[in-house]
C-alpha cells in the first residue's frame, strides 16, 4: 500500500555532544549496527529522525519498513548503490519479514528471507480498509499461522496457483479472488470481526476480492478500478456502520 516509513539523517557540522538516544526503533539501531559492521564504516556525527504512517501491530510490516528505510537512508549516506542481498542478510539476523525491501510483488519466505519468485509491479488495486481494535504478537501467532497452513495445505497451493496464475496473465482481478481465499480461510486462525460483513457485502460495492493482514488485524476491499466519489462515500458509510473510520489507499507499484 502506499503508506510509508521514512528514516533521515542529517550530519552535523557544529560540535556538540551527541543525542543522548537516536529516535529510532531498537531494530532499527540493530540494523544500522550491522549495516556499518558489514562495510566496515562509521557513521559521522549527526542526527536521525523518523516517521512512520504505519501502524505497529496490525499487520502492516511495519518494522521491516522501519528497517528498510533506515538501510535505504544509509545506502544514501555513504552514496553505495542499494544492494538486496546486503538487505536480505541484515533482516535475516534481526527477524521474519515482508518483501518491503522489493519495488515489486514477489513470492517470499519471511523466515528464511529468501526470495522464491518475483512477480513484477503490473497488477495495482485501490483498496479500503479498516484496522480493527488491539494488536497482533507477530513472533506468538507465527506457531498457530504455520499449524494452520499444514492443516489447510491443499487449499493454500490451489490458492497459490490461482494467485500466480492471475500475476502471470496480468489479471487483478483473478488476484483479488485467490486474495479473497486466502482471507476466508485465514479466519480459521487470527479472524476478523468485520470479514463476514466485507463478504457479505462485496457484490454490493463492486470490489473484486477482500484482503486481510494475515499478522494482524487489517480487513478491507480491493478494486482493480478507482472508485468514484458517490463509492467512497458509501463505502465510508458502510464501514462507520461497522464502528470503523476506514482508509482509501493504492496497493500496487504501478
């Protein structure tokens, strides 16, 4: 989605003494400490600074974000050419994480960070979505999430070979229904309370498939087509019906 976090660091020419504790998160240092470790570099004197339009704990990946604009931030700073591999090795010794680090869809294993195959920016939605009350323990759930795809094995590769299938023809369309699957079937485990009123009610807004933050608490609608304004107002409706202030973004890299 086109929701971000930034990371800026601006060198300091005046002496003084350093900031008592840089404003970044803890894996974001980590991040910076071996980033620096392994070009064998040392940070000059300055300030960071940083702000994040995601929320933590929904579901959002949002620390993988946090830690890619700082590496992206540091690549700056030392003008290096952005090198993946660099990135994969540094998230691979902090956590399990999303493909933010890509400027593309790809398959991924968060675990073993290890891209399986990318599957390029053509295919765009414009979604709505609403994040529901409370946080996810991504590292608690990530045990429940992995019983329940052995469980559901079959299912998930049909869904899969829908989901590449619908990449490979440049079909949002079919993307957003393997997306809508993969959603139903991700409430056996970490459920939405708003899923069966999306569902329900899909046909009625025209959307082509629902999503959900497999690690989170985030539901929404996915339109290959922009909705008009008469459509915003009444999805903005609907989801206040539900207790939700909902959020119009583009998802996609096109």
């Amino acid at each position: 989605m086109d929701r971000h976090s930034w990371v800026y660091f601006t060198p300091r020419t005046a002496a003084g003494p350093p900031p008592h504790a840089p404003p970044l998160g803890e894996k974001s240092v980590q991040a910076a400490r071996l980033f620096l470790d392994h070009y064998g570099l040392a940070l000059p004197p300055g300030d960071w600074r940083a702000h994040s339009e995601l929320p933590v704990g929904v579901g959002m990946a949002s620390s993988t974000a946090d830690i890619v604009a700082t590496l992206r931030c540091l690549f700056r700073v030392f003008s290096l050419p952005y090198d993946v591999d660099v990135v994969l090795g540094i998230l691979a010794d902090i956590e399990r994480a999303d493909s933010v680090f890509l400027d593309e869809f790809a398959l991924y294993l968060s675990g073993r960070h290890r891209v399986v195959r990318r599957l390029g920016p053509d295919v765009g939605f414009h979604t709505v979505y609403v994040t529901e009350p409370g946080t996810v323990d991504t590292a608690a759930v990530t045990p429940l999430l992995l019983d329940h795809y052995r469980r559901r094995g079959e299912e998930y590769q049909r869904c899969l070979a829908d989901l590449v299938k619908g990449f490979d023809s440049g079909d949002p369309a079919a993307v957003a229904r393997a997306a809508t699957v993969s959603a139903a079937l991700s409430q056996e485990v970490l459920p939405k309370a708003t899923f069966g009123s999306l569902q329900a009610h899909r046909e009625r807004f025209g959307a082509d498939g629902v999503f959900v933050a497999h690690t989170g608490c985030l539901a929404g609608y996915l339109f290959a087509s922009r909705p008009r304004a008469q459509g915003k107002s009444e999805l903005s409706s609907f989801f206040h019906s539900l207790g939700h202030q909902c959020t119009f973004a583009q998802g996609g890299y096109g």
